[in-house]
C-alpha cells in the first residue's frame, strides 16, 4: 500500500506517524481464474471509474438514476403508480381526491355563494365548508340535495365535475385491477451468501423461498453472474462471469432451495481468499424466472449480494422438518437466514 508518511513531534518529542493513502482501496493480490469464460452479455457496465455502488439492489431493482431528459419524459405514469407501496398509493388516492374538490370548491366560490342555494350556515367560513361538501358530492354522483346550483354558473361547474368524477374512480379502478392482478414471484431470498464446505472442497452458496402458503413456481430457472474488479492500472475494470451451478432448474418451487456454485474447474473464484472479496469488489446478480400457476404467467425476480454481504465459512441451518405427527412437512420461514459457521476442509 503505498501511503506518505509525515513525522509530527509532538510536546514530548516523540514521533507520531501519519499515513496518507494515496489509493482508496488496498493493492489487489488476488488473481482470476484463468480458465474462466467472461459473460460479456450482462448489459452492464465494465468501467469501474463511471460505476457508483452496487448494479443491482437488494430488491431487484437496477441502482441507476437516469437524467438529461424533463421528468415527464423519464417517468412513466402507470409503471410509477403500479410500484408504489399500498400506503402510498391509497395516500395518493386521497390526496388526489382532496385536491380535485378544493379546485372545484375554488370555482364554486369565484363563481360566487349565490349560485348555489340550500345552505344552513350563515357565515361565510361555514358556507365555504358546506360548498366543500357539496363538490364531494356532486364528484361521487351522492347528490343529497340540500345544496344545489341554481344558475348557469354553477350548472356547468358540476357537470364538469361530475364527468371528472366519472373518469376519475374509472382510472382508480383500473389502478386497482392492475395492482391485484400483476404478476409477482412472492420470493425471499436469504440476506447473506455463504463460502462453506462442499464435498472435498468449497462452494459459494444462497437461499430462497417461495414465502407465500399458497403459491408456487414451475418450471423455475436461475442465472448467477458475478462481476469482479479486475486488478490493474488506473480504476480498474469490471468483467462478469456466469457461474456454473450445482443445479441452474428444477420443475416445481414450493420449498426451500439452496442455490450452490462449487468453487472448483473454471470458477473465477478458484483461487479466491477471504481478503480478496473487497478489493475485487465482488457482486452476485441473481436472475430467476419461473411460471406461476396462480397468474397463469411466467415472473421474474432480482436480487444481488455485494462483498459485505458474503460469509466466509459458513452453512445454512435445516429450514423445514416433520410434523409431530408425522403426515406432513413444516417450512419454517423465519429460519431462511439461519446459517452456522463452519470451518472450511481446504480454501477454495
């Protein structure tokens, strides 16, 4: 590591050390497998200067912020409301509500209290309420009738309004619909990806589970790259690889799987130290598609796990067993991140 050293004196004449680091992260000493094939079809970037952070977040969401065109050219509407959490969404719901009838009690009142007729209150913070109330109303189709347009003016602001309210709770409507019927895989995956015992050697594994009592996947496929900063001049390089793995398919997905790459042939990580994760930077992209009955769709799921979020000598703990009875199988979901360490036979 290089570094510059100044000797500061302090009172006492002693000598303080100071390293400057002239480089953020340590001379990387690891060296890649040179039998492993690069996967140059991630469609991400290579250039470690140009990357911020991680390509994939825990969520399955890409970590890219997208600029230089207006907002309402970046953002699509119906994607952006789809993704929403469902309290955001019900709080957009309402505050749309809210907003429309304060712009039509606005024209209401420009258009002047006596338009309307059938008001109880006398004062004109208590009309303006009731005025309030009445565009509730008429944008619900309710009508009660207590307070009604009785010129021009105000004849034309509910039928506007009324039509608004028609096209509003159908564009709610179909919000809905679409919230409830998309297609999701329902998948957890384990916080943490383990380096643990396999066979005569090692392997780096994850787990994930399909959380949901009545849900299920077939024909369930998985695709693992890893991207690994390669060591060398200036900021480096990224290249990614796909790993090979114990079992990329398997036809149905309602229990636990552990999804294993023996680091073993040609696995970048032949040759990989516990010290080596973080100056290669080291990421796992996980791809997963599989077919849900429930959508009659096939779904998708992301997900990624950084250097920090490895284990070194580690495996999972069982995650199901028999029931006490003994007719059928428990899958203990709170155990997905239950891992115990272990030492490892050989380094991979």
């Amino acid at each position: 590591m290089k570094c510059i050293v100044i000797n500061v004196f302090n009172r006492k004449g002693l000598a303080v050390c100071i390293n400057f680091h002239l480089q953020h992260q340590r001379m990387a000493s690891f060296r890649i497998n040179p039998f492993s094939k690069s996967n140059p079809d991630t469609g991400l970037g290579t250039k470690a200067a140009q990357i911020g952070g991680r390509f994939i977040n825990k969520d399955g969401s890409f970590n890219l912020l997208k600029e230089g065109l207006p907002l309402h050219k970046r953002t699509g509407l119906y994607s952006f409301v789809l993704e929403l959490s469902w309290l955001r969404f019900l709080g957009l719901i309402v505050l749309c509500y809210i907003l429309i009838n304060l712009l039509f009690t606005s024209l209401y009142l420009l258009a002047g209290f006596d338009q309307l007729t059938g008001y109880v209150s006398e004062t004109d913070w208590g009309r303006t309420r009731e005025v309030f109330y009445f565009s509730t109303q008429t944008f619900t189709t309710v009508g009660y009738g207590r307070i009604n347009p009785v010129a021009d003016g105000a004849d034309i602001i509910a039928a506007i309004q009324t039509m608004c309210g028609w096209l509003f709770f159908a564009l709610v409507t179909g919000l809905l619909y679409g919230r409830f019927t998309r297609p999701r895989s329902y998948i957890s995956f384990s916080k943490q990806a383990l380096i643990g015992p396999y066979k005569n050697g090692a392997a780096l594994m994850f787990r994930m589970v399909p959380y949901k009592t009545k849900h299920h996947l077939s024909d369930v496929k998985i695709v693992v790259n890893i991207s690994l900063k390669l060591p060398g001049a200036g900021d480096g390089e990224y290249n990614f690889y796909q790993l090979h793995l114990e079992r990329s398919r398997i036809d149905m997905f309602n229990m636990n799987w552990t999804i294993v790459h023996p680091i073993e042939g040609e696995s970048p990580l032949l040759n990989f130290k516990k010290e080596d994760l973080e100056p290669s930077d080291m990421e796992l992209l996980v791809q997963l598609t599989g077919f849900d009955p429930v959508f009659s769709n096939v779904v998708m799921q992301r997900t990624s796990y950084n250097y920090e979020e490895v284990v070194w000598g580690a495996k999972f703990k069982p995650m199901y067993h028999e029931s006490e009875d003994g007719t059928t199988t428990i899958l203990e979901l709170n155990k997905l991140d239950d891992y115990e360490v272990v030492p490892l036979a050989s380094g991979p």
